[in-house]
C-alpha cells in the first residue's frame, strides 16, 4: 500500500477537526477518497470545502466501496458501534473518535434512558458492545485506531520522556478535562452520547491517566498498570434552583438526563491512584491539565493554558471573527490565544501515527486496548455514583 484511502463518516465538528488535521498527510501518505453525511447538502458542501472526490448519504455504501482503505468514524457515539463493525467486516481499517461506545437504550420507548436505566444495566451493554467490537476486529484482522489525542499532545510525549528519566514512581495524577458546555444535539441526550461530563469530557483524562500507567509498568517491568477499581460521583449543577433563577446564563444548561459535572478516583494495581475531574461548569475556556506527582518529581501539563501570546480588547468585537481558543465566552479583556491548538492537542500527530500504522502494518500508540478499558471506567463510575460505593473493574 503506497498511500491510506480514507472514507470520513460524518460532517459535523469533529468530521472538520480531522480534516483540516490531515492536511499534511494528503497527497503522499494518505488520500480523503470520500465522506458520508446523511444528507445530500451536508455531504457536497463538505466535500466541496475539502476537496474531496466521492459524496454518499448511506455510510455503509461508502464502507463497501473498493476505493476504501481505511474508514475515519466521526459520527455521534451512539452510531460508533455500528459502524466499527460494518468497516471491519468489510475488511476496512477503523479510526473511531472518543469514547468507543457505551450505553443507548435504543430499546427502549423513554427519551429519558439516564433517568430510568439502572447503571449495572448500562455497564454491562456497554462492555458487551466493546467485546462485540473486539470479537469483529480481532476476526477480520484490521486495524484499530482510538483517536484519542491527549496522548499524542507534545505536552504529553514531553511528560512521559521526563517520568521515564526520573525514574520516579508515580504516585498519584490528577487530570482534569473541563469548559462550559456542549452545544451539539446529541450530547444533551443519553440516547445519543452516551452519558454526560464523564464519558464526554472524562473520556480524555481517563485515558490519559491509563496510558502512563501502562507506559510506567512497561518502562519498569515490561507489562502495563492496570486499572482495579474506581469510585465516583456525578451531578447536575445546573439544574440547582439556584442557577435556574438566573437570567443571564453564560452556560451551557438544557440538557435533558445526562450530568454535567462529575469526579472519579481511578485504583491502579501498584495501589496508586488518579484523580479525574470532568465538568461542563467551567467559564474561561478549556482546562485541558494533567499532574503527576512522582516519588521524586512533579510534572505538569497544561493545554491550551499558555501566555506565549497576549491579546486585550476593550470590547468583545474587536477581534471579529479571528478564533482566539475554544469554548471561550468572550473575546473582551485580556486572552490568550494558542498559536496552533490542533497541534497543542496532538491532532496532527495523532492522525499521522494511524496512517503511518495502516500503511507499515503496526499497532498504533492508541488502539482498542485502551478504548475498551476507557468505557469500563467510565461506566464503573457511573454504577459507583449510583450505588455508593467502590466498584471492581473486572
């Protein structure tokens, strides 16, 4: 294989993300041969934004076209499953965004499955959905790629290059992923995402945490750190009366039955622990941070958070329409930007390490080991916070 043809499921945000991720890639490691959108418009406008050759509104007539390599899955979570299996059976590798799957209650009638469904419930579909996947993928022997970028961040390459030179053990990480709020459909609904702040947000910092552990036990003794066990708690902040009275609400706040904040304490097997906190409660941008704290050192990383360039505007229209840093409320007073946030987040990296394992025939650095283990913490979390207690990831 001289180039990766690539199929993209999906043309919304995270459909665009990757496109404009790959742009260095195209034309001599990997073509973007076609996308699939559900309607005709959508599909062509992409398309003809990115200069991409072959438009379908059905994801499975481009999965089964001759042209398709590799299929980049940027659709909603509750559509992940389905097509992860539709492209390896067809023999297609796979790039399937955070988190793999989860539980949708498709079965049932209620719009309001987190309201209803009992978490043991959900946690045992969703773990039945990641064996389902890894039965297809191991069988028809594709590639599978799990985008999730905060380990491919230089930030991240950089911490991990100084707790393999400190020789330190890490003791305890806390990470945290948090901003004020999604405002695409199908996160404000169980049915769709899945879950709420700790399968969306925490899916990042989750599996941040477990990659190191694993990169720890394998630097020190040649097999990862799993995770044992995990307590948790989530909330809905925003539904506290105190904060429905409020006129002006700089938050996001219509979610239907999915939490908004939560924390989760991950137990790893040497008996140390991560801190994960994941909110849609926060002002001021995104928090994107992990800190490790080392039996000799401490390191913190901090993306997105950075003051090599400063900009004050007396007025929020200053600036027009120039992009200054994600889920940023406003543009008045002092901000500072990143001068490439894909690249601080590992986007390109990321995208090039799957094309670069499709093409060589080797495992990429995230794959579906750590996409299965990131669904069951998140849903051990969420049967913790239900009942109280600690919960046993295996």
């Amino acid at each position: 294989m001289e180039k990766v043809r690539v199929g993209i499921l999906g043309s919304r945000f995270v459909a665009h993300l990757h496109l404009s991720n790959y742009r260095n890639l195209r034309g001599h490691k990997m073509e973007v041969v076609a996308v699939a959108a559900r309607s005709q418009e959508s599909a062509n406008r992409f398309a003809k934004a990115f200069n991409i050759p072959s438009v379908y509104t059905d994801y499975r007539n481009l999965i089964q076209s001759a042209d398709i390599d590799a299929v980049d899955v940027c659709l909603p979570t509750d559509l992940h499953k389905e097509a992860v299996i539709a492209a390896a059976e067809a023999g297609k590798h796979v790039i399937c965004e955070k988190p793999l799957t989860g539980y949708f209650g498709k079965h049932l009638d209620a719009e309001r499955v987190g309201d209803r469904v009992p978490r043991d419930v959900m946690r045992r579909e969703a773990l039945k959905n990641c064996k389902e996947i890894r039965k297809v993928v191991d069988t028809n022997r594709t590639k599978f790629c799990y985008a999730e970028d905060w380990v491919y961040s230089p930030h991240f390459a950089k911490l991990k290059r100084l707790v393999e030179a400190s020789g330190g053990v890490v003791m305890d990480i806390r990470a945290e992923e948090s901003h004020s709020g999604s405002h695409a459909e199908y996160s404000k609904s169980w049915k769709t995402s899945g879950g709420g702040s700790l399968a969306r947000l925490g899916s990042h910092p989750i599996g941040a945490a477990l990659h190191l552990k694993h990169f720890e036990g394998r630097t020190r003794e040649g097999r990862p750190i799993r995770a044992r066990s995990v307590i948790a708690d989530v909330g809905r902040h925003t539904q506290a009366p105190s904060y429905r009275q409020i006129s002006k609400k700089w938050m996001v706040s219509d979610w239907a039955d999915v939490e908004d904040w939560s924390t989760l304490i991950i137990e790893f097997e040497d008996s140390t622990h991560a801190l994960i906190m994941a909110s849609d409660g926060v002002l001021g941008g995104m928090r994107a941070t992990v800190e490790v704290y080392l039996s000799n050192a401490v390191v913190r990383m901090r993306m997105g958070l950075n003051n090599a360039l400063e900009v004050y505007a007396p007025d929020a229209a200053v600036f027009g329409d120039e992009y200054l840093v994600e889920k940023l409320e406003t543009k008045a007073g002092w901000n500072f930007p990143s001068p490439d946030e894909d690249w601080e987040r590992g986007m390109p990296q990321e995208l090039e390490d799957f094309i670069e394992s499709i093409l060589h025939d080797r495992e990429p650095l995230s794959g579906l080991d750590l996409a299965e283990e990131v669904v069951n913490v998140i849903y051990s979390g969420y049967l913790s916070a239900e009942k109280g207690t600690r919960v046993s990831l295996h």
